[in-house]
C-alpha cells in the first residue's frame, strides 16, 4: 500500500481448519505439517491438582475411605478412583504436563485417565 492507496472496509483472512466434535467439545483440527502452540490441558490439570489434593485428604486422616471422600465431594467413587490414580503417575511426567511440555503426543485427561503401566519409563514411552 502506498501512502495514497485506501484503506478497505473489510479484510479477508484465510485460516484452514476443520471443526471436530470431541466428547461434547468442539476442537478445532489444523492442517496436516502446521503445528498448534502447546497449551496446558487446563482439565488435565485441574484432575491433577484434585488427585493430589484427595490423596492428601486421604493420608492425613480426614477421610477414612474412598467412598467417604467421594460422598464429601458429590462425586462417584468409580471417577475419583480414576482420578486418584493420576498420583501414580511419574514426577517427570507430572512436571511435563504443568510445564506444558507433553512431548509429542497429545496428552488428554481421557488418555491418561485409561489404565497405564505402573513402571515410570514405561508411562513415558506410552505418553511421550
């Protein structure tokens, strides 16, 4: 544009991207070769804090069983067994996630919530 040149009314932009529903979300899915900014799952990290947090109610003594927690927090125990497996998972993998650096895989709260082997190296080839 040159100094004398107008200035349109409207501008047009282009940004290919396909909508995909996933487990009642919409996300939003990227051409193949471009690669998305790595952002904290912010689910993912929500799960995690609560895993941590039970787990220390539980240790401490406030709550006697699982179901008793579960009861506490309006939740079923099934889920809050799920989540309070996260606690399980390795530190490195935990700092990873609330670092934002998963790796190359997707990193998802349904994903790491399906059963993962018990042994560290194994969770991090599995996951990263």
């Amino acid at each position: 544009m040159t100094f004398r040149t107008p200035i349109p009314d409207t501008v047009t932009l282009h940004v290919p991207f396909r909508v995909v529903k996933r487990g009642g979300r919409k996300e939003m899915h990227l051409p193949d070769g471009v690669l998305p900014d790595r952002k904290a799952d912010n689910t993912l990290v929500k799960a995690l804090a609560r895993a941590f947090r039970w787990k220390r109610m539980l240790e401490s003594g406030e709550f006697t069983t699982i179901a008793e927690l579960a009861e506490h927090e309006g939740i079923a125990p099934s889920y809050m067994t799920r989540v309070l497996r996260l606690t399980l998972l390795a530190p490195g993998l935990v700092q990873a996630i609330l670092d934002e650096k998963q790796g190359s895989k997707e990193v998802t709260l349904a994903r790491v919530l399906e059963p993962f082997p018990a042994i560290w190296t194994k969770q991090r080839e599995r996951l990263e």
